[in-house]
C-alpha cells in the first residue's frame, strides 16, 4: 500500500511510504511518531515524487492509495442525527452543522461514518474546491487515490486522547475519532486545557471509537469503486429485460395451449353432432359417447370406438410421414370405423394398415387418391379374428 503525505505549509511538496499491509486504516496507524518525524524531513517536488514512484513502484493501479492532508483543513463532528431522518441524512447533515462553519454549506464537502444505534454520527468536513484540488494535483500524476484523511487520524486509536507533534504541528486525536490540530508555539497551559476540556466532553458523549472516515465519499468516491457499481447495472438490467421475456413467453404459451384446446372442443362437438344428429344437447361429450357405446347391439364390444380411435392413434404416430384426419365415421351395427386421412404418399395408407393390423384389428385400404395437396386414403378397421375368438371365449 502507498501513502502519501502532503506537506501542511506547501501542497506541492509531498512524503510517502510503502507499506505491505492490505487495510488503509490499520497500515497508517501502523506508522510511528519517529516515522512521521523522519517522513516530515524527506518531502518532495511533484516532479520528484513522480520520478521516485516509478523507479519504486512497478504499477500505481495495483496499490491501494491513502493521501493524508493537513488535519486543519478538515473540520470532524459529533453529529445527533433527528429521528425519523435516517433517509435523508445525507441532506440533513449539512444544516445541522452550518451554525458551526464558517463557509456556505453549498462550498462544503460533508463525509459521514456510520450510524450509532442512539442515531450519533461522525461527521468530516472539507472545502470542495481544496478536495478537488488535490485530486487534480494527482491526476497530473496518474495518481488515484482510494482514501483519504487528515493527519490527526494517523494517531492510534485509544480509550483517551492522544497526542503527538508533526510538522511543527500539535496532532490532536479524541476517542470519538473527532480531531484537530494546533499551532507548534500553542502554550503548554493552554494545550492542556484543550486536552482536559475535550476529555471531559467525551465522558459525556457516545463512545465511537471507529476507523477512520474516508473523505472520498459521494461525488468524489474512487473511480474504480464508481466503475465497479455502474457495470453492475447493465447486468441488472439485463436480467430484468430476460425475465420479461420469459414471463412473456409462458403468457404467449399459455395462450397458445387455451385456443388450441378451444379449437379441439370445437371439433369434437362438430364430429359428435355429425354422428348423432338427432342429438340436440352436448353436455359431457366423452360420457354421452361412452353411453351410446354402451347401448349399441350385443354384437358390438363394449368400448371398441376408443379401441379403434386409439389403434389409429398409435399408428399415425408411429410413421415419420405426417397425417391429417378429415372424416371419420363409425358403424353401430358392424362395429367398423371408417376414416379418411389426408397423406403426402401413395404408400402411406397401406403403411397405416399394416401397423392396425400389428396390433390386432382389421384394417382394409378403400381407396386412395391423388389431390392437390397430396393423397386422400380411406380405411376401414374392425375388429380382427383373433380378438373376436378372444371376445366369443
């Protein structure tokens, strides 16, 4: 991980370190007071840290960046966020600090940590033009920071205040995280009594001892993380437009099967009124069918239709060359089926006859004839011998 650490008296002149740790947070407390000394006194030009970082660094893009600024330029808070505004906290935020600013919130970079559960907020505040400004500064460089913080928060966590001095510079840094930094000549009387006078406030407020806040936040949050977030969004919505087209296909389906369905009761009512014309009312059309089976002659055996229907069924099926039935008629009396298919072959009924006749049935080719579309073939099944025998026993 690289760090960078601008100068607080010239923004031109800027330190780093390398480190191998993988969090930002924890690498830059991980820095001593003697390391920041030493850091202090190793600053360099724009062009020379340019220079240095490709000799040292073999690719920026694969280094996560912490830029640390000079902690007077950020202003850190305690906010008590109002109920009911967890929403629109973002929004709020700015108002309720703007007593305590000396700049327009409008001119004001506003970077939150995470909520307590009694709603308390840690709040960091920065001027957006000096935060743009540094990002620039950087960009010259093909530098492009993931974090960034003021250089009180470099000091370690703690139960109580710490303090150390950096760049001729006091570094304040409390345990709610809020922070400040202090001239080099601040009076030691006075330096104490900021101290103890922040000691005991703490001891009134809300304990949020958290990581450090990154200031890059809203407008300015890293562009890979932005990257990240929007090429997620062509996913999304590319599965929302595959799941439209599914549930639109299974409507179109649904659909299709209902006015099919709809168009085979159609026919079967046109065929059982073509059978039995003297039947005026069509209720249940397979249980009046089953009933005049029941009472044809004594001859006939019971359920032979459906035998019959289902042996050509079987054997249409059965051939790659497709059929369509056009008529078909049954014989109470001599207990035959006749039915007339429309094929593509001259062959095809005599193929249809063989495959009945497999099965038991009679089957006998009455005639086939060439028409425009093919062949009509008309056939005419009965039962066979060997199922009147079975039938007789």
């Amino acid at each position: 991980m690289l760090t960078l650490f601008i100068d607080s008296t010239n923004n031109d002149h800027i330190a780093f370190h390398l480190s191998d740790e993988g969090s930002a947070a924890d690498s830059i407390s991980s820095i001593s007071a003697q390391q920041l000394e030493q850091l202090s006194q190793q600053q360099l030009s724009l062009e020379e840290l340019s220079e240095e970082l490709s000799e040292r660094v073999n690719d920026l893009s694969k280094h996560k960046i912490t830029v640390v600024i000079p902690g007077e330029q950020v202003t850190t808070k305690i906010i008590q966020a109002p109920k009911g505004s967890k929403r629109h906290i973002n929004q709020a935020i700015p108002y309720l600090l703007e007593d305590d600013l000396a700049a327009p919130v409008e001119e004001l970079h506003f970077a939150l940590g995470k909520p307590s559960a009694e709603g308390q907020i840690l709040c960091a505040v920065i001027s957006k033009e000096l935060l743009s400004s540094y990002i620039e500064k950087l960009a010259e460089l093909d530098i492009h920071p993931s974090f960034l913080i003021p250089d009180y928060w470099l000091l370690k966590k703690s139960d109580s205040s710490e303090h150390i001095e950096y760049c001729q510079r006091h570094l304040i840094r409390l345990a709610d995280n809020t922070g400040m930094t202090l001239p080099a000549d601040t009076p030691e009387e006075l330096l104490k009594q900021v101290l103890s006078t922040q000691q005991q406030e703490l001891e009134q407020a809300l304990y949020l001892n958290q990581a450090p806040i990154n200031l890059l936040q809203g407008d300015y949050t890293p562009v890979a993380t932005q990257t990240n977030t929007k090429g997620f969004k062509p996913v999304a919505i590319a599965a929302g437009i595959c799941m439209v087209l599914f549930m639109a296909y299974f409507f179109a389906m649904g659909w299709y099967f209902n006015q099919q369905t709809e168009k085979l009761t159609e026919q079967a009512k046109a065929n059982y009124r073509q059978w039995f014309p003297n039947e005026s009312r069509i209720l249940n059309i397979r249980r009046q069918m089953t009933a005049h089976i029941s009472n044809s002659s004594g001859q006939q055996k019971d359920g032979l239709f459906f035998e019959l229907t289902s042996a050509v069924s079987q054997a249409i099926n059965s051939e790659n060359e497709k059929a369509t039935i056009r008529h078909i008629r049954y014989d109470r009396k001599d207990a035959t089926l006749q039915l007339e298919l429309q094929a593509k072959s001259m062959g095809y009924s005599h193929k249809l006859q063989s495959q009945i006749q497999k099965v038991g049935f009679a089957a006998e080719v009455l005639s086939a004839n060439s028409n425009d579309e093919g062949v009509i073939a008309r056939l005419k099944l009965s039962m066979g011998s060997s199922l009147k025998q079975a039938e007789n026993k």
